[in-house]
C-alpha cells in the first residue's frame, strides 16, 4: 500500500469549520468539532459508519444546518448567506455522492449536460460537447456517452458522478466513501483518479472513508472522526502512530478484516 | 454559539397528533407559496415543462378515452329507461351533455390522473429523493424545485383542463353511439340537441374544476414525492398517499365547487 507524499501545503484555509455541533433528535452526531481544509490538499477524514462524516460535507454545502458553530467555505458563512449565494458558492465546491446518484432517467452525456447548461445558460452546442467529452476523457470513460447509468457499473458510475461535479470546474471537492461497495482493483482506480484529479484540476478535497487503503493513497492528511469528535490529525502514519486506543482498534480492525 | 443539551430538537417535546397534522398543513402552504414564488420567475424550464405535459397528457389519453367512452356510452344506456317513462328519451342528448360537462368529465379526469400521474410524480421524486439524485441538483448549483416541482406541477395544472374537454368530448362520441343506435338519431341532430342545452357558466365551471383538481394533482404528487424518506419504504408510501390525498382532495373540490357555482344557475 503506497503511502501519498505529504506536501507543504499553502496556509490558505478554504475550509475552516469551528465548534460545529449537529444532532438529529437525542443523537449527538458533531460535537465541537474543529477542521480546517487548506488550499491544494487532500485531506481524509475516516471514521467508522455513522460517526457523522457524511454529514460533515453535507454542511459544507448547506444541505444540512448547523445546530451551532461556524463553517467558512470559501471565505463565506454556508449557514448564513442567501440561497442565491449558496449557489454561487456551490459552483464552486463538487460533492460526489456515495452512491453517485446519477439521474437515472438521462444518458452520461445528459448527465454531464445538465449542472453546465443550467449554470451556463448561454453556452453553444460546440462548447457543451467540447466540454462534455473533454470530461469524460479525464476519468477515462469516453466510450460511456450515450449509455444508461443502469447499464454502467458500479465503478463507471462513481467516475461519471466525479465527472459531473468536475464539469462546473470546482475549487474544492468533497468525497462521500468513493470506495464502498467496490472491489479493491476498481479502488485503486478510483484512487488515482482521486489523486489526478487533484493534480490535473488544482482542487482541494476532502474524502470522507472509512477504507484505509484509500485514505493512504489519497490523504496528504488524515483526521480520524470519532464518537463525533476530530480524536487526532496529521499523516497517516501520525494519526495511527496515535495512542488512543479506539484509534488503534480502528487500524486493526480493518486490517484483520 | 449553544451549549451541549440545549439543541431544542433534543428537549423538545413530540408534537401531538393534531398539532403534527397543522405543522404538515402549513408546511403544504409553504411548498405553494415557494411554487408561485418560484414557478414564474426566470430562468424558465420550458424543455421539461413540454415534457411534462407531454407525460402527463399525451401519455393518459389511452385510457382517457376509454374511460370516457365507455362512460358516456353507459351513462345514456342506464338513464333511457328513466327518461323512456317520460317520453322524454328526446332528451338524452341534453341530459349527457350536461352531466359530463358539469361533472362526469372533471371528475373521472381527475381522479384517473390521480391515479395515473399523481403516483407516477409521487414515486419519481421519491425515488430521486431517496437515491440523493434531488441533493445532487442542489449541490450543482440547480434549483431542484423549479426544475422538478414547478414544472410538473404547472403541466398537471395546463394539461388536466384540456384532458377533460377531450373526455367530455370522447363521451359525447360513446352517448352519439348509443343513442344512434338505439334511437337513429342523427349525428348532426343529437350534437345541436347536446350544446344547445349546455351555458357558459359550464363551461367556466368545468374549466375552473379541471384547473383546480390538476394543481392539485401536481402539488400533493410532488409533495409527497419532495418530502419522502425512510428509503424504499418511502418511496411506495410517497406514491400511494399521493393517490389517496389527492383523490379525497379532489371529491371535496368538486363538492365546494357544486355548491359555489350553483349560486349563479337559475335552475
């Protein structure tokens, strides 16, 4: 398992979120949680099932509020500005979806189509294909045009969703478990797409997994989510070298298994 | 910024019955305002509006007519012998006329679309809602209400109308049948007969329902669809309740409706 290069990032914070607190009912899912994304880097954020991370990055894009805390993305406060500029702010952040969530009653070009034209009213036809096959080029799935999301597998479809979010060309983007549910050949595919991604598109990125393998491969940094709170940062050799236990038992745990 | 254990959702007491029924109903009246405030104004989403419309209209017309027919068809069988009594089987023109222009043909419209298109929406966006392809919108900067919401539910509102004039038009053809048959009336004879007896005011009325029980259909389809949750699960009950509500919505329009535009007949 090769482990990514840790690089000296820029101190420029994207993403800074301070003492988020969110639940649902009695269920303290954030508590007090601190986090900040700088520019160019991966940052990973593992933890087990149902710790809270997706519903970390689904603050981030304002589809979940905040009970209390700040969260700063791009300089703005998502819980507190306008509807129409969360949306000016989400052209510029991509969440791909755990489970892609393509629409399923349009082909992949349509898919693609779909967040360009409805952004870029005033874009030609030339343009949309220009831009639509430029994409599909990038995760390598040119000849999936005009196919179904039905007749794709599960690995295409994590690439054509990347692919959607990367169409609008967005300065950060956010990983719901890009690896679930595939098999470890197309993990490491869809690590290195993760890891071009970054390289050919100068985003900044959090992944949130719970595969290690995944968050060695892609994480210049590592920030281990548990019982709704950061326990540890730092590479991934920092965060495992950690003496928390539950941190320990999550490193063994994955590895027996 | 709140302390630990003071997030009122924790604290909160669980809202009873009667209250939880007035926080859906103004939570209905919100989804509304949002259609109007939202529905009208640019960027228009014209493309999926004539899709809409045509999914909903073009796609019913099959069983459209068929309902129709054979409703206009049976409604004069079952009311000659009535008239025959009378001597008045003359009259069988009039009486079909009015009696689908007035209501078998906003009513059997809107409950066929009910159940045709009103599950159809319900378990569309449900099913998007559930698969996260609605957050998906979100997230790529597209309003998933105007694109999903507005236009369907605007389509429901112009097609349902021009729906009804078609079944009432369809049923007319299946009484001209019946009556040809049994009575050898002409069909030039028992049209003149037919929109003789029929006013303005029905055709207003008509209208005003089909318009009414289309917006309806639209709005309670993709509430429930918009809203639904808890997974597949959802996804059966988003389209199921949104059969149920919009027909029992539907029965009571037109029983407001009888009674508000009787007020303006003179018989």
């Amino acid at each position: 398992m090769q482990q990514k290069a840790v690089t000296d990032f820029s101190k420029e914070r994207v993403i800074e979120i301070k003492h988020l607190n969110k639940s649902f009912g009695p269920l303290d899912v954030l508590k007090q949680v601190d986090l900040e994304l700088y520019k160019g880097e991966n940052l990973v954020v593992l933890g087990k099932s149902g710790t809270g991370k997706s519903v970390l990055i689904k603050i981030l894009v304002g589809l979940l509020k905040p009970d209390s805390g700040s969260v700063v993305v791009l300089g703005k406060k998502v819980d507190q500005i306008s509807y129409k500029e969360l949306l000016a702010l989400r052209l510029k952040v991509g969440f791909s979806f755990q489970n892609s969530a393509l629409y399923d009653s349009m082909t992949v070009r349509e898919n693609l189509e779909f967040p360009l034209v409805r952004n870029q009213r005033s874009i030609s036809k030339a343009e949309k294909n220009k831009a639509v096959e430029e994409i599909l080029e990038a995760v390598g799935l040119s000849q999936a045009i005009n196919q179904m999301p039905s007749e794709l597998s599960g690995g295409q479809r994590k690439r054509i969703g990347i692919a959607r979010t990367l169409i609008l060309q967005p300065e950060i983007m956010l990983y719901d478990e890009p690896t679930a549910g595939l098999d470890p050949i197309t993990c490491l595919d869809i690590n290195s797409l993760i890891n071009e991604v970054q390289e050919r598109f100068h985003t900044s990125s959090i992944v949130i997994t719970h595969d290690l393998t995944c968050a060695k491969a892609v994480g210049n940094r590592i920030a281990m989510l548990l019982d709704g709170k950061f326990a540890c940062q730092g590479t991934f050799d920092e965060v495992f070298g950690h003496k928390d236990e539950r941190v320990k038992a999550f490193y063994d745990y994955n590895f027996i298994e | 910024m709140k302390k630990r254990g003071s997030n009122p959702a924790k604290t909160a007491k669980r809202p009873g019955k009667i209250t939880r029924m007035f926080l859906t109903l103004f939570d209905v009246g919100q989804f509304i305002v949002r259609f109007f405030k939202e529905g009208f104004l640019p960027p228009y989403e014209g493309r999926e509006l004539i899709n809409q419309c045509y999914n909903i209209g073009y796609r019913s017309l099959l069983l459209i007519s068929t309902t129709g027919f054979i409703t206009g068809m049976v409604f004069t069988k079952q009311s000659r012998p009535s008239l025959s009594e009378f001597g008045a089987t003359s009259w069988l023109p009039s009486l079909v006329a009015i009696a689908l222009l007035r209501t078998l043909a906003p009513l059997l419209t809107g409950l066929i679309a009910a159940g045709k298109v009103g599950s159809s929406i319900g378990a569309e966006l449900g099913s998007m809602r559930v698969t996260e392809q609605i957050d998906a919108m979100e997230v790529s900067a597209t309003n998933p209400f105007k694109f999903l919401v507005s236009t369907r539910v605007l389509a429901a509102t112009i097609t349902i109308p021009i729906l009804t004039f078609y079944t009432a038009m369809v049923g007319m053809l299946g009484a001209l049948l019946n009556v040809t048959v049994n009575e050898g009336t002409s069909a030039a004879a028992f049209f003149q007969s037919s929109l003789e007896s029929i006013t303005f005011l029905d055709i207003i009325a008509s209208t005003f329902k089909a318009i009414i029980f289309g917006f309806t259909i639209g709005v309670v389809g993709c509430y429930q669809g918009y809203n639904s949750s808890k997974g597949t699960e959802g996804v059966g009950k988003a389209a199921n309740s949104s059969v149920v509500i919009a027909m029992f919505l539907i029965f009571l329009e037109e029983v407001i409706s009888v009674q508000f535009f009787s007020l303006f007949r003179s018989v």
